[in-house]
C-alpha cells in the first residue's frame, strides 16, 4: 500500500482523548509544582515551624547538627521527588504505568497529609501556605489520575506503543 | 404536506453524551503519537530535573552557619529566639555543641538556671494561658513546649551588643554584652490546639539588658560568650554558662 493511501486509510486519532492526555499531562505539572513549592515555604502561620521552611532544615541538616547525618538532609527530596517521577511518567500509557501511577500517588499522598496532621496537631489552626499546597497537589493528583490513558495501539509496531 | 410524507432520510437522534463516548471508543490506533508525543515526554522530564534542581542545588552548596562577627552571632541567635526560627538559633550556636545533642542540652540547662530569675511570678493571665497550654497537650515536656510556641507572638525591640575581648586573652572568643533590648511577648490561646473560652491575650516584657539574678538579689551585666570557629562566630551555652558562674557567684 502506497503512503499516501495508508494515510488515507489510518484509523482517525481522537482528539478528544489527545486533550484529556494533556489536561492530566497539565496537572502532574501543577502537583509537582506544588509539592516542590511546598518545600520552599513554612506549612504553618505559628509555632515551631511557622520562620522555617523544610529545605531550610534540610540545609540545616546537610551542615551536620544534633548529630545527625548530612544525608539526611536529602529526606527532604522524597515527597518532591515522588511527584517529579509521577510527572516524567505522566505521558505514557498502559497498565504498567497507572499502576506505577496510583501506587506513587497513594505514597505521596498518604506521607504528605500524615505530615500536615502530625504538625498540625501541636500547632494546630495555623494551617499556612505549604499545607495548603500540599493538600493541592494531592488533589492535583488526584484529578490527574482520571485523565490517564490505561490502552495501548494494537500494534506494538505502531507509532506510541507505551 | 404530512409529517409521513418526507422524502429524505432522517438521521437517528443520538444525545451527544453518547456521542462523546463513541468518540472515545475510536480504535486504539487512533491514539495519537508521533513527534509531538516525543516532545511531551522529554518536555515532561525536563521540568521534573528542572524543579529537581531547585532543591538538589541548595542542598549541594550548602550555606555556611555562623556569622560574621561576635555581636552578629548573638544577634541572629537572640532575633532567632524572636522569630521561633529553629534554623537560625541552631545555626547561631557552636556546631561543636549542636553536633552532639546531649552537650547541647546540658550546656542549654546549665545557662538556662541563670536565665530563669527565681522568685518572680509570672502574671495571672500568662499563667492561665501557659496551665491551659499543658492541660491540652497530654504528651512529653517537650511536645507541651512545642505546642505552647504556637500561642506566642514575639516581637524583638531596640537590641544594643556591645562586645568586648575575652578576660583570658583567646583572640578566638569573645564575650557580647546585652546593653539594651526588650522582648515583648504575647500569649494568644487562640492558637492553642483547642479553643478556650473567656480567655484574653496575655502580654508582658522581658527587659533583655536589666542583667540575670540569682535567687532573685544579684544583678550582673548579661553577656554571651562566642567562638570562633573557621572564620565564622558562633555563640558557646557551654562557655557563656561557665563565664557566668563565677559572675554569679
């Protein structure tokens, strides 16, 4: 078959599937935006934490005090560093990858909100702007998760076999 | 004409729901790819490294701790007590004392009996904020203190250092006199961790140059002593605790 005429012939891509990709593709980014963000500013408005942001501590941590090891300050990259994964994941399709997917988000989400509620409950109603995106990229997530796209081409030859 | 006598075909009614899902149904060929899917995954791992950079860099080259000059460590450590910012008092104080957080704790109450003046009540109102405070919180001292932080408000006014040389000579230690400064503080127990009722602010100042007593009769001039450790000026509770001993008697 010439071409031109597999062209012709090809089986009409969806473009509504296409937006729905890129919507999810769009709100990883945010998640990730937002748990990164919430590095870099202090989660409660009062209290122990309210000056201190976690990268702060964690840079306090690197410097090496109350003798705790310097890698520990690298702690700080796990709740950012599961939503950066899920970010780099985000465009790719099949099973694999929305289990890898939902698995990452329940982490994510269950260490991000375990924490705001920990701290929480010794500074409590003094919920400040890091909680507030951590809560956010939870939801992001969450959203994301529906957007995905679980089939794969019937092809494995085809132009997007993941 | 009658509505049985139309001549053309009638396309079937199909909801546009339905319509919607028909056009998810497209066979899987039909996803689409090519190059503008390649771009989108290297756009996407792109930003991640990129945002992965945004904490790694910090993290890499870390700031140093410490300051300057004697009186600028004092300051970062008592403005640190002001903000309730954990980072800056640690990073104000000797590493070699941070570093071992039994040292430190030791040094800390050692200093902490001459900062304490023995003798003084505390106003009713302060108290009942501070009782209220350990009523709600059922855990350790220290998660009482923890929690106790959230209902203060701390504001630092018109602190004067003065420094002067070390009475033994080291040109690598330093005593920092407090000559004037005044901590207000303020206890809300708004911000406690279950609301309480009927109960005002509480709020009183604490003169930072009038001196520590002991047993509430001797007044000595407050001051720290700090190190100097590779350049940089840390504040020492160890020796300012020993400094003050013979200070006080």
């Amino acid at each position: 078959m010439s071409a031109p005429v597999a062209a012709a012939t090809a089986a009409p891509v969806s473009s509504t599937r296409r937006r729905r990709e890129l919507v999810g593709v769009g709100l990883w980014a945010l998640a990730a935006a937002a748990w990164v963000a919430a590095m870099l500013v202090p989660w409660f408005r009062a209290g122990v934490t309210a000056s201190t942001t976690p990268l702060e501590v964690a840079e306090l941590l690197r410097a090496g005090v109350l003798g705790v090891p310097p890698v520990a300050g690298y702690a700080v990259l796990l709740l950012p560093g599961i939503a950066l994964v899920l970010l780099g994941i985000a465009p790719l399709r099949g099973g694999g990858a929305m289990a890898a997917r939902v698995v990452l988000w329940l982490v994510g989400t269950a260490a991000g909100l375990l924490l705001v509620v920990f701290l929480s409950s010794i500074s409590a109603q003094t919920f400040g702007v890091g909680a507030a995106l951590v809560v956010a990229g939870c939801v992001l997530g969450g959203a994301a998760l529906g957007l995905a796209t679980v089939r794969v081409p019937a092809s494995p030859d085809g132009p997007d076999a993941t | 004409m009658s509505q049985d006598d139309v001549d053309y075909a009638v396309p079937a009614a199909v909801p546009r729901s339905r319509r919607r899902e028909r056009a998810d149904d497209a066979p899987a060929d039909g996803l689409w790819g090519g190059r503008p899917r390649t771009w989108l995954k290297v756009g996407c791992w792109g930003l991640a490294v990129a945002l992965l950079l945004v904490l790694l860099l910090p993290l890499v080259t870390v700031d140093e701790t410490g300051s300057d000059s004697p009186e600028a460590a004092v300051a970062q450590l008592v403005q640190g007590i002001a903000d309730t910012d954990v980072v800056a008092i640690i990073g104000a104080v000797d590493p070699v004392e941070t570093r071992d957080p039994d040292r430190a704790d030791a040094a800390y109450d050692r200093l902490s009996t001459r900062l304490f003046r023995r003798g003084e009540v505390a106003p009713p109102d302060v108290t009942a904020v501070l009782v209220a405070a350990e009523r709600q919180i059922s855990g350790s001292p220290d998660l009482t203190a923890v929690a106790t932080v959230a209902a203060l408000e701390l504001e630092l006014d018109g602190l004067e250092l003065r420094t002067r040389p070390d009475p033994g000579g080291a040109s690598s230690r330093a005593q920092v006199l407090i000559v004037d400064g005044e901590l207000d503080v303020v206890l809300d127990p708004a911000r406690l961790p279950d609301a309480v009722e009927g109960m005002e602010k509480a709020a009183y100042s604490v003169p930072l140059d009038e001196g520590w007593r002991r047993d509430g009769a001797v007044l000595v001039q407050p001051f720290l002593v700090t190190v100097e450790r590779d350049g940089r000026w840390y504040v020492s509770l160890e020796a300012s605790a020993d400094a003050l001993l013979p200070e006080l008697g």
